[in-house]
C-alpha cells in the first residue's frame, strides 16, 4: 500500500510539474479564435463577382503573396491560411460572409474587405464582436475612428487627406486662386469636396467661386464644364471617377479653357484616363500619388519593382501588372505581414489591433520613395503622406516634396 | 394589331395552376413546420442568421408568386418595394425611435399604397412591356435614394445602421435566435393569409384575371381593381419582408437593393415554381446557397458555375420545386399501392 501512494505521489508530483511546464510556455504565447503554433487564419471579402468585380484582382494578389510567404516558411513558424469570399459589393451579402468568416470559420481577423458600403455594413457588427476589421480597402475618412472604432482600420490615404494637400499647394503657391470644382455626388466625392475646404480653411469661401456636382448616371458632363469655365475660375479640381475624368480633360481642350488642373487620384492612371483623354490635352495636369505606377520607366531599375515584378512573374502569372490592383495587393499584403511579425508569439485580438496602431516608420517598396507608414493609438491613417505629380508627355513626373495630411473620422 | 402584341397575348408564360395545387397537405406543413421550430436550437448563430435570411427572401419570393403565379403579372421591380420597405424600417427605427414591431406594418401599409399608385399606370401594360415597367423601377430606386434631399433621412451612400433588437421579457436568447423566431412568426402569419387570399374569392378574381382577363371581366370581375390590389398585396408582403430584412442584416444602403436583387427574386419564383406558395422558401435557399456553392467551385467563374447550376436545373426540372415535389408525392403513392 505505501508503495502504491509514493508511486501516486511521484505521478501527481509529476503532472504538476508538467502543467507548471505548459502554464509557463502559454504565458509566452497566447492566442485567440483563428491562431495556434501552425497556423493564423486570416478572412477577406472581395466583390468577385458582380458590378465592382475589377477590383477582386486585390484579393487574388493577396493570396498569391500570402502563398509565397507561407513557401517561405510563414510568419514566425505559422502558415497564413487565407480565407477570401466573394459579396458582389452587395452589403448584405457582406454581412453574411463576415458571419460565415468569423462565426463558422473562426478567423483571427478580417483583413482588406473592399468597398465602403460594404465595409459599412459591417463596421458595427466587428466592433460589437471585437474582431479587428484590418486595413480596409476604401478610401473613406470614417475609418479613422479609433475612439468610436477601435477595431477598425484603414490603409490607403484616405480622400480628405488628398485634397488637404492640394489645398496646402495652393495656399502657398497661388493664394488668390478661384477655384472651380467638379465632384461626384457620393460619399466619395463629398469626402474630398470636405477635405478641400478643410484645407483652405478660413479662405474656402472666397478662394472656391463654384462647386458643381455631377451623377454617375449622366451620359456626359459636358455641360458642367461649359458652367464652370464661364465663372472665369482660374484653377480646377477635378473630383472624378476615371471615365468621367476623360470627359473633362478632353471638353477642357475643346472649349479652350486652360486653367490650372488638379486631378483626384482616383483617377490619376495613364491607361484608363490620360491615354483616351489625349496626352496632348492633359499635359501638366496635377495629381497626387503614393505608389510606384508599374507602366512608370522611371522604375525600370529600382529594386523595388524589380521584387514585385519578380513576384507576379513566380506567383501571380496570370495577373495583369498593369493593373493598378495588382501593386495595391501587393502592399497591403506586405504592410500585413510586417504586423503579424511584430504580434511575435501573442496572436490575440487585442494585441493585433495593438500592434498595427504601433507600426512606426515602415516602408513596403511599392511605395514613392520618401513615402513611410505610421499608426499610433489616435492615428487609425496608415498612410497619410502623398507626392504631387505634374503630368509631362506620356506620364506623370513627380516633384515637390512628400507631403503629410492626417485626417480622423 | 402587331405580330408582337398577339404573341404576348396569345401565349401566357404563366400556365394555370389550380388553386389546390398551390399549396402543401396539412401533414407536410406541419413537419416542415416542426422543423423550422426545432432547428436553431442545434445550430450556430451563424446558421440561424442564414436561416433568418431564408425565410425573408421566401417571403419576397412568396409575394412575387402571388402576383404573377396568381394574378399574372410580371414584376422585375420587386427590390424596389423591398428596398421602400427596409428604409421605412430603418428611418422609423433610427431617427424617430419607434420600436421594430411597429414598423413592419408601417412598411407594409407604406408599400401598399406604393405599389397600388404603381399599378394603376402599369393596368395599361401587360406580359413583357409590364416586366419592363418594373424593371425600370427597380433600377430608378437606388438612385432615388442617394437623392439630396432625402439624404438626410435615408444617410445617402452611406446608409443606415440599424440597432438589433434584443430578445423582449427577458428570455435567454441570443439576437439572432430571437430575430430567427419573430420572423418565423411573421412569415407563418403571412403565409396563413396568403394562401386564405388564393382561396377567397379575391383570389379566385386574381386567378380568373391570370386565366384570362377577357372571360374573367364578362363574369363581372373588376379587372382593374384586382390587377393593381395584386400589385399592392404584393408590394405590402415585400415590404415587410425588407424591413425584417433590414433587422436582421442591421444596415440599409442604396447599393443592397439594385436590380440584381430583383432579378434573385424572380428567380427564387421560377426555381420554386410559378405559383406553388410552399416553393418560395425552396426558391429562397436557391438564391442563397447556390451562389456560395458555385463560389466553392471556382471563385473566378462563381458567376458561369451559378449559370450553368441554374440552367441545369431549369433543364431538368422546368416547373421547379412544385415539379420534384409532385413527383415525390406520386412515387410515395406508388409505393404505398405496392
């Protein structure tokens, strides 16, 4: 009998030991729903299908990437196990697949879902869930709200901070303007009208002599243009989607108004809108960027391209370089990585969100040099600097300085 | 008058089903019945919020049926009214405080009276010109709510966030397993009326007006009446069904209910079959599921998957579930005569 004690005593003894063992190694990594020693479950929507489907090549350049990374060995020893569904940039639709990803496929996070009504549709649930809605794929200036939204984070420069910057050019460079504008009416158009007026701030009201805005509906907006020049403005921000942007660049020409032209990023592709609108009509046109433009020869050398050429050619061969998509995929994908490094072993929530409000001065080479992201606990805008750009020839030519603009929602 | 014209006329593409072939025996309703009860129970939230969406999109199916499986009219312009529905909802929820319950008959009566001012100018048109009368409804509507100066009650783009309401009397139930059950309610009540409608005499004038709109005015039905009373009980159940819609996904924006939704609508009736009431909750699960069945498939081709899913079934089955269903019923008949 006592034989039998001491031996129950050295087995308990023993287990102890073995869970004061386990209990030390967990403290060091900790991990919520959607991460374990192998692998971080990450879940995407993407409108693959439906009106917005041009954009569903982000999320296909999310995945490749995310396959290259999980070929070299993963993140800290965990494989990326990426989870990409399709909404058809309908918002309810949306909300069923962030159930599906969160409730029934149990991921860490969601990570780049596309679209702001959409996103929209979501925010709350993913707040109220406290699952982090990560680097939003949308421009909207409402994701920058860590106090209402903590768990909610955008990526691109959002559009009020574009048109600041336009707005602080114009300060400095010609204070008198009389700026005409053309805007979208939508929330995209009203977000950069906003972030104009902010800039100009007190001397918006006599520096903007006529704000127009168009519906995407129209077949044309050529008549906004004629009205517009007849208000003898002599700078004009042009607040439109690409095929529209065409329209104004060509009508411009035409009826010989030739005021100093600033165009929404949104809309800044040689492809889509210098090249139908006619390099001779856009010449030195204004806009703003923060990544490198692939069909640029200006880059033929950097090493950056060179890395993410290297990667479409290995990855992603059946995805157009060209396409501006393909590059913004690509560096969202990078910016995510490098915040799943930074997490280490502590794989929760919270500290994820930690994490991404604390990247400090990261740089994915896709980005204009100069050009650095930034988070802090009040500052939900990764990036939040642009260069201004003059459009020479057949492409744009980059001059000035980086500019910053941060604006929360 | 034009070789068109009598085409359209000559050929109705909604056969004549009789109005005890529209609905299930009293056995089978109550199983399915029992099912709907017992299910969320073992499931996850997730599913019971899959489930919810199920009924509601069966009950817009359920109201299309009604208008062109009996009184046969066309409508391409169903997202319209259900979009008219979610919005009331919200408004009324989000900027005047009202309580959930109280707006779903708001909306109903709301879209009541929008459908039958609709369908007064659409009593002048018929088969295909009415299909595109609609259709062009439906496409007007999400613009109509990005308008100025509605923006300030429908949010524009943005849209609307809606609270989800919390399970009353203090019952332990999740959100969604409450929601799960109001609407079961709701769509029970609804179906009960619905199928009452089809029997009563109301229904007999929609089904006489279907048949043929000539005999059935000689026999003295007010054909105008009933075509736009059709079109507004239709438009009323599809109101309804977007406000619960507009709870349960808790967000309203221009962008959720396009065209495409209206066109998901029709075909939950076609896949369901024309004019089988029970069939509209089989259409619904078709425009639910088998989009994220063809997206398993390929995510690139999710669209030519779900094309080629729905033209098979079309193929095979041409009057739908109703179609299966009546085929079931005479194998289980053969078997119990061996």
């Amino acid at each position: 009998m006592p034989a039998v004690t001491g031996k129950l005593a050295a087995a308990s003894l023993a287990l102890a030991l073995i869970a004061a063992a386990t209990s030390t190694a967990s403290a060091q990594k900790k991990y919520d729903t959607g991460a374990t020693d192998t692998e971080i479950k990450i879940g995407n929507i993407m409108p693959y299908s439906g009106p917005a489907s041009a954009y569903g090549i982000i999320g296909r350049t999310e995945a490749a990437y995310f396959k290259k990374i999980n070929d070299e060995g993963g993140i800290n020893g965990r494989k990326i196990n990426y989870i990409s569904y399709d909404d058809a940039y309908s918002p309810p639709k949306t909300v069923e697949q962030a159930r599906k990803l969160v409730e029934s496929d149990e991921v860490l996070f969601i990570f780049n879902s596309l679209g702001t009504p959409p996103n929209s549709a979501i925010h709350k649930y993913m707040n109220s869930k406290k699952v982090p809605q990560l680097f939003v794929a949308t421009g909207a200036t409402k994701w920058n709200d860590p106090q209402n939204f903590p768990w909610t984070m955008g990526w691109q420069p959002n559009y009020q901070s574009e048109t600041q910057i336009y707005a602080k050019w114009l300060l400095k460079n010609k204070p008198d303007a009389k700026i005409a504008v053309l805007f979208q009416n939508d929330d995209y158009g009203k977000d950069y009208l906003k972030g104009l007026k902010d800039g100009l701030g007190a001397k918006a009201a006599s520096m903007i002599v006529m704000e127009e805005s168009y519906e995407t509906s129209e077949p044309t907006i050529d008549n906004h243009i004629v009205k517009l020049k007849s208000t003898g403005a002599d700078v004009f921000m042009n607040i439109t989607t690409p095929k529209f942007a065409a329209q104004a660049i060509k009508k411009n020409a035409e009826i010989g108004w030739k005021p100093l032209h600033f165009l929404n990023n949104v809309s800044a592709s040689v492809g889509s809108v210098m090249k139908p609108a006619g390099y001779e009509n856009g010449q030195d046109i204004i806009s703003a960027d923060y990544l490198k433009d692939v069909s640029d020869p200006a880059w033929n050398n950097d090493a950056g391209m060179k890395e993410f050429l290297a990667f479409m050619t290995k990855y992603f061969p059946e995805g157009d370089k060209l396409d501006k998509g393909t590059i913004v995929g690509y560096a969202v994908a990078q910016t995510l990585v490098h915040v799943l490094k930074q997490c280490g072993d502590d794989l929760t929530r919270e500290n994820l969100m930690k994490q991404a409000a604390s990247v400090k001065d990261f740089r994915t080479e896709a980005l204009l040099p100069g050009i650095k992201i930034n988070t802090g606990p009040n500052d939900f805008a990764p990036i939040s600097q642009l260069q201004l750009e003059r459009f020479k020839g057949e492409r744009w030519e980059l001059f000035g300085d980086v500019i910053s603009a941060d604006v929360g929602g | 008058m034009s070789a068109v014209e009598e085409v359209v006329t000559e050929a109705p593409a909604v056969e004549a089903v009789p109005k005890r072939a529209m609905t299930l025996g009293t056995g089978t309703s109550l199983l399915v019945l029992a099912a709907l009860i017992i299910m969320p129970i073992f499931v996850k939230n997730f599913i019971i919020f899959q489930m919810t969406m199920l009924l509601i999109y069966g009950l817009a199916v359920l109201a299309l049926n009604i208008l062109t499986g009996g009184s046969g009219q066309f409508s391409l312009g169903q997202s319209a009214f259900y979009a008219v529905g979610a919005y009331t909802t919200a408004v009324l929820m989000e900027h005047f405080e009202v309580n959930y319950a109280l707006t779903l008959p708001i909306a109903g009566i709301v879209c009541f009276g929008f459908g039958f001012l609709f369908g007064q100018p659409a009593l002048r048109l018929s088969g295909v010109y009415l299909a595109l009368a609609t259709f062009a409804l439906a496409t007007a509507m999400p613009q109509l709510l990005k308008l100025n100066f509605l923006e300030h009650w429908t949010g524009g783009v943005q849209g609307l966030v809606v609270t989800k309401p919390d399970a009353p009397f203090g019952l332990k139930m999740s959100q969604d397993m409450w929601l799960y059950y109001f609407s079961l309610v709701v769509v029970i009540g609804i179906y009960l009326l619905a199928v009452n409608l089809l029997r009563s005499r109301s229904g007999r004038a929609f089904m006489a007006i279907r048949d043929n709109e000539i005999a059935a005015s000689a026999m003295g039905v007010d054909v105008a009446l009933y075509k736009t009373l059709a079109f507004g009980v239709s438009a009323a159940i599809t109101g309804i069904a977007g406000s619960l819609g507009a709870i349960a996904v808790q967000f309203v924006a221009p962008d959720s209910y396009t065209i495409t939704l209206a066109v998901s609508l029709f075909l939950g009736m076609v896949v369901g079959g024309v004019g089988w009431l029970p069939g509209s909750i089989v259409g619904a699960a078709f425009i639910i599921f088998v989009p994220n069945i063809a997206e398993g498939i390929s995510k690139g081709l999710s669209g030519a998957v779900f094309g080629v899913l729905l033209f098979l079934v079309i193929y095979l089955v041409p009057h739908g579930a109703r179609q299966v269903a009546i085929l079931g019923q005479q194998l289980a008949g053969k078997l119990r005569k061996n």
